[in-house]
C-alpha cells in the first residue's frame, strides 16, 4: 500500500510528540517502509492504532513495518 507523503507527515508528528520516537520513512521505486529507532509494545501499539483508524494494517517486522490494506494482509495471511 502506498500512501501520500501529507499523509505521512502528521503521522510522523504524533508519533514523536506523543512518544519521543522519530519514525524513518522510505519510499523507493513504488515501495514504502518505514523503520523505528527503538521498538517498545507501546509505541507498536500506537500505530497500529493511528493507520486502524484509517483502514490500514501495519505490519511490523522488528524495528521495520510496512502499510498493508486488509486484502492484501489477509492474502499474505493466506500464502504462509
């Protein structure tokens, strides 16, 4: 899933007034990522929440996590 670069920079904001964590974000050749410098269940949590909130899954991979819609969640539910 891509989104918007407005869309990411509110995002990045409440994240880091709200937690202190800076949030890396990486949009190459049509992929976006993102990564954390510190990873805590708290901060996870909270964006989970913030791209819920807008229909969106991220998936978190240690310190990296990527925006999946839900179809595209459940078909990398379905291929493992």
């Amino acid at each position: 899933m891509i989104i918007s670069f407005n869309d990411v920079i509110p995002f990045k904001k409440e994240i880091m007034e709200k937690y202190g964590e800076y949030v890396h974000f990486h949009d190459q050749c049509g992929a976006q990522f993102f990564n954390l410098e510190n990873h805590t269940p708290e901060v996870q949590k909270a964006i989970e929440d913030y791209f819920a909130e807008r229909g969106i899954i991220a998936v978190f991979s240690g310190l990296m996590f990527r925006l999946m819609t839900p179809e595209e969640a459940a078909k990398l539910e379905e291929n493992k």
